[in-house]
C-alpha cells in the first residue's frame, strides 16, 4: 500500500489546479522530491507525450535529466 502524505493543499486549491490543467497534488510530489517548480511543470507537461508515444527524443532526455539530481545541477547551471 502507498504511503499518504499531506501536502497541505486543500480541495479548493486542487480543483482550482485542475481547472487550470495543473495536478496539485503531482507538483507537490515532484517538489518534495527536490525538483523545482519550473522543471516540474515542464516535466509534467512531457509525461503524457512519453506516455502516448509522441515525445521528441529531446524531451524524453531533458525529462530524465530533471528527474535526476546532477540533471538538474546541469540544466540549472545552464539556465544562469
């Protein structure tokens, strides 16, 4: 069984989220595991192409790259 952790988002926020197409609930998964905000988003945004078989090769690299802690100190170090 999965653990349950509290985000702290309450259901207005989530369903606001989802009305704006964003799953709180998945960001906040994502930013507790140590990936900012931004990369997040874009990472979220990427997911559904790989799962549907029409993300770039490129996407699929920077998508494991944000997912990976020295990823994400490159794309970081490459974004100052």
């Amino acid at each position: 069984m999965s653990e349950i952790r509290d985000y702290g988002v309450t259901v207005e926020e989530y369903l606001d989220g989802l009305a704006a197409g964003i799953d709180i609930l998945e960001l906040k998964s994502l930013e507790a595991s140590g990936i900012p905000t931004h990369l997040a988003l874009e990472l979220m945004a990427t997911m559904p192409k790989v799962a549907n078989g029409t993300a770039t090769l490129e996407e699929i690299i920077r998508g494991m790259l944000i997912m990976s802690p020295s990823g994400r100190k490159q794309l970081e170090e490459k974004m100052k």
